[in-house]
C-alpha cells in the first residue's frame, strides 16, 4: 500500500513540474512571426526573395540575370547589372531597390547590349539604374512592370562593390588575378592545368577565378583542392540548365543560344568581380600561360610596363602555340610519375609557331578593371586610357594545344625554352598539388 502512494505521489509531483515547465516555454517562447509580411500597407521589411545563384532568370521575359555591381563611373547611373539577354525580346525594364530595409520607386533602367554577340541570339548586356536620393541600396530588382505590385515576388539581386570607392590602392587585397572563362563538358587536362596554376603562383598570380559548367572528374579533385588552398576561386555557372550552350564561338558555324558557355558574361562578372580589391587582371583560358620573358615575375613586368605606359589600363599580350604533336627530343622532363596523370606535359613541348601576321593575330589581355566598363575576348570594348601591345619579346602567351599552321616542319618553328628556366620550382610544386589532390601515386618518384 506504502509503495503504490508513494508512487501516486510521485506522479503526482511529476505532473506538477511538467504543467509549470510547459507554462514556462509558452511565455518564453517568441511568436513565430507570420511568414510573409502583412500584404496590406508598406511593407516593413526588404529583400524578399534573395538569389544564392550565379545566374538568375528575370521573371517574365526570356533574360538571364548574372550579378549587380555598384559602379558610378557613368554619369546617371550608379548600378550595373550584368546579365545574358535575348537579343530579339527587349522590353523596357524597371529597377527597384531595396534601401537598407525599406523599398525605393521604381526608376527606369538603360539597357546596353553589348557590341559583340558573334551572331548569336543571346548577348552580354548591362541593365544600367540609377539610385533614388537617400537609398542606402542593398538589393536590386528589375521588374517588367512599373507598379511595384509584383515586387515581393521578384527575385532580389545583393549589390557588390559597393564599398570599392573607399578602398585606395594602397588596400588592394591582390595585385594580380587570372580570370579563367569557362569549364565546360568533361575536360579532364590535369597535368596542364596544375602545371599553368602553379606556373602562375611562381609569377605571383595572387588569385586565379575559374567559371565552371562540367569538368571531368580528376580535373574536379584537383580543382577542389586548390580551391579549398584558397589559391583557386571556382564560380558555379550552370548555364546548361538555363540555355542551349553554344560549344565554339560563331552562331553561323556552331549554332546554339550563346557563343561558348557564355564565355563574355563571366568574362566581364570576373572584371567587376575584381575591381575592389585587385590591382590587374588577365582574361584567358587555361591552356594559356602569360610569360614575361625579361622578367622573374608579373608585377616586375606590370610595373616597368605602367612606367614606360602611365595613363594605359590595357595591355594586349600576342598569343604564340607551341603545338603539343611535336616533342621536345631529349625527353629530360618527360617524368615517369607523370605517365599516370591524364593530361598534357607543357615542358615537352617547346617548339613555338611564328604568327603569321598577315592574317589575325589575337591577343589576350591584361588590364586595370577600374578602367574598364566592357570587354570582349581578345580586345575590351568600352574602356579609359590608352590601350598598349606589349612586344612579344617582352610578354607572350604561351598558349599549348593543336598546331594552327600544322603543315610547318621542325625547322620552321622557333625552339622555346622559357618555361625551363623555372623548372626547379615548377616540378617540385606541382608533385605536390597533384598529391594533395590524390592524383599521384607517392611511389616512384625519382
Ligand atoms: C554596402 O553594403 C553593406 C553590407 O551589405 C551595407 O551595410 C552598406 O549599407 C552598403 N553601403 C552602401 C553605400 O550601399
Ligand atoms: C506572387 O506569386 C504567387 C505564386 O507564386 C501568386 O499567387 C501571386 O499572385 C503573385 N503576386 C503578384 C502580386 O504577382
Ligand atoms: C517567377 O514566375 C514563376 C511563374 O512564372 C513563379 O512560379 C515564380 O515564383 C516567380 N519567381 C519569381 C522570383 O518571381
Ligand atoms: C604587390 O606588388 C608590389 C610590388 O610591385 C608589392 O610590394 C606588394 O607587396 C604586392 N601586394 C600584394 C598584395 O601582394
Ligand atoms: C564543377 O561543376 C560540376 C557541375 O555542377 C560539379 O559537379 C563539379 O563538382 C564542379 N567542380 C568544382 C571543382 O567546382
């Protein structure tokens, strides 16, 4: 009997503290706030719907949104979106802001189609918007629309750079960056790849940013790694899930929705993307390497060459093909280790095309991203200052793929050892990415 009050009393004891906890978590807890805001009166509260993409569709047309930079280099304007635009369905468009909490009016927006667009029916395009008075911009919206009716439906885009004003020189994180456009299909070039990336470590590349659609899956190991080194800043760039991608860059020849991937979206996103904090940037791709040939290293080059060119934001690099078919004979740097590493190795192959001048020649290029507004490939299209071909005795790209005058024998190449002289360094650092990325083997090394 003593036992089973005992009991009672115990459950007794037990409801009490449970009634009293829960009467305590029900006062303590916050409200769950309603999820969207009251749909009648001013909203409170701005941004809505925030991308996280790198490429966001405008809602109600066939466009393509990539990224919102503050840039007030042009008169009447203070924000510039970039963004894949359909050349034949442009429509006026509205920008509305989102001020540090509160929404502006909507102003309408400039849009301006980039010059080059090789045929296709997608072109690089700036939605340029000004700023209403007061606006502590945060977030921009293009709408199709003036009313702002269907502005919390409408995806938001952050604004970038928008302290890059305030940055002097003198802070600039990086002195030189490698905007790589884009990875595309299951490319799977290891071994050229970190040879090019430690190559431009040792010229003092500071970062090097790398567009990605696909690559294949070694090529993905490594570039993780880099990435996580921080050396390596891939961006997502999931434009196959958006438009039919063009693989070359003429419509007429290759068809398709964009030429290569969208090759000239990223390269100008790269450009803004490192206005604020680097002092020079190179646009290539990743079978091309810079090489100053009378200098050690970028920056020596870069500041002789800004020197001798004081008001010039864009210097234009000649490119030179070393055909990868003919191999340097004495196999010296022909590395057993390497034979399982799929990819091409740069150091045998040192026979160098003569351009042939007569016909196009292109460049690629390096230049002060604040002194640019638009760029293409091998030439920028809106730009500051003067604009500098620097002699290929001084600075050219040593670019290996398939020969482009296939039919020159041996003797009519020029013999190029260039990237010998850092031999030293190079094979000892790229064993070493190759095995932080679990691409060698660590018996056999020699
Ligand atoms: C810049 O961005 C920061 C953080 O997003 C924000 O707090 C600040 O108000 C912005 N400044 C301007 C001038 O828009
Ligand atoms: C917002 O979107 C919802 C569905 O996503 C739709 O029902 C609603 O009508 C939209 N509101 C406006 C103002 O467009
Ligand atoms: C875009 O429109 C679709 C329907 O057309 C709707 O489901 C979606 O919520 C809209 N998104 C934004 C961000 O406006
Ligand atoms: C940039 O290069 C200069 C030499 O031109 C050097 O003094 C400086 O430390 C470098 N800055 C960075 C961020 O690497
Ligand atoms: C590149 O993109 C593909 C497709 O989204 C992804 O599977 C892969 O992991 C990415 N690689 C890196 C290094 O970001």
């Amino acid at each position: 009997m003593d036992r089973l009050k005992e009991l009672r009393w115990k459950l007794f004891l037990l409801l009490i503290a449970t009634s009293i906890f829960m009467c305590m978590l029900a006062v303590t807890t916050p409200r769950t706030s309603t999820p969207f805001p009251n749909p009648h009166g001013p909203p409170k509260t701005c941004p809505f719907r925030v991308s996280g993409q790198t490429i966001t569709p405008l809602n109600n047309t066939k466009h393509l949104l990539v990224s919102a930079f503050m840039d007030q280099r042009v008169k009447g304007s203070d924000i510039r979106v970039i963004g894949i635009f359909r050349r034949d369905s442009i429509q006026p468009l509205h920008c509305c802001f989102c001020c540090a909490g509160y929404l502006s009016a909507t102003a309408p927006a400039t849009i301006l189609q980039h010059a080059d667009h090789f045929g296709f029916p997608f072109v690089t395009t700036d939605v340029m918007c000004p700023i209403a008075q007061n606006c502590d911009a945060t977030h921009v919206a293009l709408l199709t629309q003036k009313e702002g009716g269907i502005v919390r439906n409408q995806t938001w885009l952050p604004i970038r750079n928008n302290h890059t004003e305030e940055n002097g020189e003198e802070q600039l994180q990086f002195n030189f960056t490698v905007c790589i456009s884009n990875l595309f299909g299951d490319y799977n070039n290891v071994l050229q790849f970190a040879q090019t990336l430690e190559m431009y470590r040792i010229l003092g590349v500071d970062r090097v940013v790398i567009y990605n659609t696909s690559c294949g899956p070694d090529l993905d190991r490594l570039l993780r790694s880099y990435s996580q080194e921080g050396f390596v800043e891939m961006v997502p760039w999931p434009i196959d899930q958006h438009l039919n991608p063009s693989k070359g860059w003429l419509f007429s020849e290759h068809g398709g929705d964009v030429q290569y991937f969208g090759q000239l979206a990223t390269l100008n996103e790269c450009i803004y993307r490192s206005m604020g904090r680097s002092r020079y940037v190179l646009l290539n791709d990743i079978d091309e390497i810079v090489m100053p040939y009378r200098h050690s290293n970028m920056m020596s080059l870069m500041n002789m060459l800004q020197q001798q060119h004081p008001n010039t934001g864009v210097f234009l690099i000649e490119n030179h093909i070393f055909p990868k078919k003919h191999f340097e004979p004495s196999g010296r740097f022909h590395l057993p280790r390497w034979n399982g590493v799929p990819g091409v190795n740069i150091l045998e192959h040192i026979y160098r095309e003569e351009p042939d001048r007569e016909k196009y020649h292109p460049h690629k290029i390096i230049v002060q991203p604040r002194m640019v507004e638009q760029t293409s490939v091998h030439e920028v299209l809106k730009y500051s200052g003067q604009r500098y071909k620097v002699p290929p005795n001084v600075c050219r790209l040593i670019h290996t793929r398939v020969a482009l005058q296939g039919r020159l024998s041996l003797e009519q190449l020029n013999v190029d050892k260039r990237l010998w002289d850092f031999h030293e360094k190079l094979i000892p650092n790229v064993d070493k990415a190759l095995k932080r990325a679990g691409l060698l083997s660590t018996e056999g090394q020699s």
